[in-house]
C-alpha cells in the first residue's frame, strides 16, 4: 500500500529587496513581530541588483513567499513589473509594499504616507490637518508619499523647498495650485506661519551633510517632523525644540509603514509601541 502523504502547510516567508540591503531596519522589526505573535514565518533581507529584479519577482512566489518590502533603487521599478497597482502607489511614481497574491498577481502598493500619518497622530495628537499651512524640505520620493497623505487628510496647503527646483515643481504639476513651490534660498521664509514643518531630505543623516536650513521662523506651536531616523534626534528636531516646538522623529513612520504588509502576509495586525521602538534601537 501506498503510504499516505500529507502536504503541510508551507511556512510563510517575506523580506525586502534592495540593492544594497544591509543598512535595513525591517529584518529587526519583522522579526520581533513574527517572535510577539508566535506566528511560524521567516523575514529574509535580500539583496537584488537592478538585474536581477524581474527574475527575482517571478522565482520568489514559487518559493512560498507571499510579499515584500523594496526599498532603493527597486521602488520604481516594481511598479512596472506589478499586476495591480494602488492609486496612491501609481500616484506617488513608487511602491515599497508587494503582496504575491494566491492566483500568481502581483500587488503594488506605497504605505510610507499611511505610516507618516499614523506617526503623527500617535506623537502629536495635537496637529489636526485645518490647523494651518505644512511646509515641507525635499521633494524626493517620500515627499511624494508625504504630499498625498497630507492632501488625503485636508491639510488646505502645503509649501515645498527643494534644493533642485524642478522636482518641486513636478510635485506642483501632480498635485495641483494647493501646493506651492518656493526656492531653495527660501526655504527658511517659507517656515512662517506652517502648522507642520517636515524634513524630507536626507540632510542630517548619518554620513549625509548637515541639515542647514534657518530655522528663525518657526513658531513655538508648529509641529515638527523629520523623516530622518538615523540619527532618532536629528540637528533640526534638537533646534526645533529649543525654539519650543513639538517634534516627531521618523523611526515611528517606519514602524507604522511596516504595519499593513505584515498584516497581509501573516494575517496579523502588529501593534506599533514602546517595545517595538526598542527592539528595532536594540538591533
Ligand atoms: P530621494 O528621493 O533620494 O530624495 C532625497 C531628497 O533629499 C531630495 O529632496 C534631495 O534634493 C534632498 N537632498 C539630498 N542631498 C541634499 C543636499 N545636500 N542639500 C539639499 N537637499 C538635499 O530620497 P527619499 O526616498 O525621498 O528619502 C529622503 C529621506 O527620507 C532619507 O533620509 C530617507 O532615509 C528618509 N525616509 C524615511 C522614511 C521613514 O520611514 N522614516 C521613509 C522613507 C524615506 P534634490 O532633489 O535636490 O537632490
């Protein structure tokens, strides 16, 4: 008699791609996820080069992983290799979250907004959308996330400064006459009156110039964020609170834009806390 064979179900795997990978934090926050919940799946950092993408986004289903995080330089790209892409995804030109759907899809999304949001209202539950103009520094990638979130919400105006112009402007072009653009040379101008002022650059990162905007404008009410969270207490946020201001490091946008792909890949909610926070520090 034959013997009966009975398929276990397979373990769920995720992990990010990018090319490099080793600098990522995700491995550390997933990893403390899967181990909270008791949940049997494994979080793999994988480094892919440009190359390789296409190959890997075919092979990686088959091998029973059911999504992943992309960071640089695979974020664009995905979305032309992506079956289904989210409005706000297709929107913001970039997609950090795929899920390998059962019937073989693939599903492009870009949670950075809902994470810079969900940071916000968990550190300063203050800041209401009406409560005035935001201004914002930088318009990269995760200007765009940060654009679309904050007009999504009914935030009346945002102000942007960009080192090179014309990327500000783009922003302009997709988002409409609420956004205004102002020059580089202004950016420390355009910080009067903002309810909300966010660094979206990259300056004031470890191994990154220092951040160097004049900060004389801000107003002691004005809530400020930086998406920088390497170092956690960033020269514009330690500036920003001797002026008096509420301040918000980027760790927690992080940790909630982790949140929605692993609710799809292990069925899960993680919650986003203090142990969360020291877990990923502690890594
Ligand atoms: P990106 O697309 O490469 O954009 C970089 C931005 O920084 C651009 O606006 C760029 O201006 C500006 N910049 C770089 N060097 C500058 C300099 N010397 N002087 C003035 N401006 C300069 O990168 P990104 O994906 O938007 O990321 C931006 C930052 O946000 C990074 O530090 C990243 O780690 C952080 N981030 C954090 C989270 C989080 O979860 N907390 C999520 C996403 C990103 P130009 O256009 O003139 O080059």
């Amino acid at each position: 008699m034959d013997p009966v064979v009975t398929e276990l179900p397979r373990i769920p795997l995720a992990g990010v791609i990018g090319h490099p990978v080793a600098h990522s934090r995700s491995p550390a926050l997933h990893g403390f996820w899967l181990r909270r919940y008791g949940i049997k799946g494994h979080y793999i950092p994988m480094d892919v080069a440009q190359f390789d993408l296409a190959e890997a986004l075919k092979i990686l289903p088959r091998l029973g992983f059911v999504g992943l995080n992309v960071t640089i330089p695979h974020k664009e790209a995905v979305l032309h290799l992506a079956d289904i892409v989210t409005d706000r995804a297709a929107l913001i030109g970039a997609a950090n979250t795929l899920i390998f759907r059962k019937d073989g899809k693939i599903h492009a999304d870009n949670t950075d907004g809902a994470g810079f949001m969900a940071n916000l209202r968990q550190h300063a539950p203050q800041w209401q959308p009406q409560s005035g103009p935001a201004a914002l520094l930088g318009a990269g990638g995760a200007a765009r996330a940060v654009v679309a979130a904050l007009f999504e919400v009914g935030v009346p105006e945002i102000r942007i400064a960009n080192r090179t112009r014309p990327r500000a402007e783009a922003l302009r072009a997709d988002f409409g006459a609420k956004l205004t653009v102002y020059d580089w040379t202004q950016a420390g101008q355009m910080l009067d009156g903002a309810a909300l002022v966010v660094n979206t650059t990259s300056l004031g990162m470890a191994g990154k110039p220092d951040f160097h905007v004049p900060l004389d404008a801000l107003d002691r009410r004005t809530v400020v964020t930086d998406l920088v969270y390497n170092p956690l207490d960033t020269d514009f946020l330690i500036q920003a609170r001797a002026r008096g201001c509420h301040t918000v490091d980027g760790l927690g946008m992080l940790l909630h834009q982790a949140a929605p792909g692993f609710e799809r890949w292990f069925d899960r909610r993680p919650e986003v806390d203090d142990a969360t926070r020291q877990a990923v520090l502690s890594a």
